[in-house]
C-alpha cells in the first residue's frame, strides 16, 4: 500500500508543479469546475422551485379540504350528530397537522432556494473574477513571450517552417493561428 501511496503523492506532486508553470491550463481546470458548478447549481433551483409549486398545490389541497370538513363538522353539529361532528372535527386537526409540515416543508424549500439563488451570484461573481485572472495572465503571457522571443523577420520564420520536418511545421503554423484567434478575442473584449 505504501507504493501506492507515495506514487500517488509523486504524481500529485507532478500535477501541482505543472499545474503552477502552467496558470493558464490551471484557469482553465478552475473555469471548467465553476462552470459545471453553475450547472448544477441552476439544476437544483429548477428542481427545487418545481417542489415548491408542488408542496404550493399540496397546501392549497388542504386548506380546502379543511374548509370542507369545517363545514361538514358544523352540519353534523347544527343537526345534533355528535358523533359525526367530534369524527369531523378529528380528521380537520389532522389535516391542520398534515398542512403545517406542508408548510414548514415549503419553507424549507424556499430556504434552499434561497441559498442555492445566493451561490450561484457567488459563483458567477468567482468566474468574472477568474476571467480578469486569465486576463491577465493571457497579458502577462504574451509580454513575457514577446520579451523573450528573438525579434526574427517573417521571411526567416517561413525559412525555419520550409527546412523543418512536415509535422513541425503543421504544429507551428496551428500554434501561430491559435495566438491570433486568442488574440483577435482579446482585442475584442
């Protein structure tokens, strides 16, 4: 187990070290987790705000419910059936029961909703936040390649593409074609 163990710890080491040359791939890894985050997030008030239609009609159910067997409880008293009326009036209260943990269920939904409405604010509050911080290593980035690439005219880059082996050269022109769409977007922001 102690293998295992320190493998683990080894290539979690790996990651981290790779992860922290690399701040962009590690924006990327935190954007993709906020927004599966946010997906979830809205799944659950979908269903959280569809319980609470539903326990909203189970409540209304009730209370007319109620209201019939009230009336049902004075019938049976105006026309002297105590026993009727003192059966009546038992199912009212337990159906005064039933809609009070109806009740107090809603507002725990209602609760929910709240919290779950309140982290989904927090979580595209943390993705605008994360889009300045890939912003600004995009920045950083980009100065820092400018400043430690060698000035090299275009024709002796076509030079190097031309004497270099076909799949260099097809891997080179798609990097260079992936930094003007980066910075195409860029510019437009």
């Amino acid at each position: 187990m102690g293998l295992f163990d320190d493998m683990k710890r080894f290539l979690e080491t790996q990651l981290d070290d790779f992860m922290s040359k690399n701040p962009h791939l590690q924006i990327q890894v935190m954007e993709e987790q906020l927004q599966q985050q946010e997906s979830d997030t809205v799944n659950l008030l979908l269903d959280l705000r569809q319980q609470e239609k539903q326990i909203q009609s189970e409540v209304l159910t009730t209370a007319q419910e109620i209201k019939s067997w009230h009336e049902r409880v004075g019938k049976a008293e105006a026309a002297g059936k105590q026993d009727l009326a003192t059966a009546a009036q038992e199912r009212v209260d337990s159906l005064l029961r039933q809609g009070n943990q109806l009740w107090g269920k809603m507002q725990g939904v209602k609760d929910r909703t709240a919290q779950g409405t309140k982290l989904l604010e927090d979580i595209k509050l943390r993705r605008q936040e994360l889009a300045l911080k890939a912003a600004e290593v995009q920045a950083a980035t980009s100065s820092n390649a400018a400043w430690q690439a060698p000035a090299t005219p275009l024709g002796d880059q076509k030079t190097r593409l031309d004497a270099s082996d076909p799949l260099d050269a097809q891997f080179l022109r798609w990097e260079a074609e992936e930094e003007l769409s980066s910075m195409r977007k860029n510019a437009g922001k």
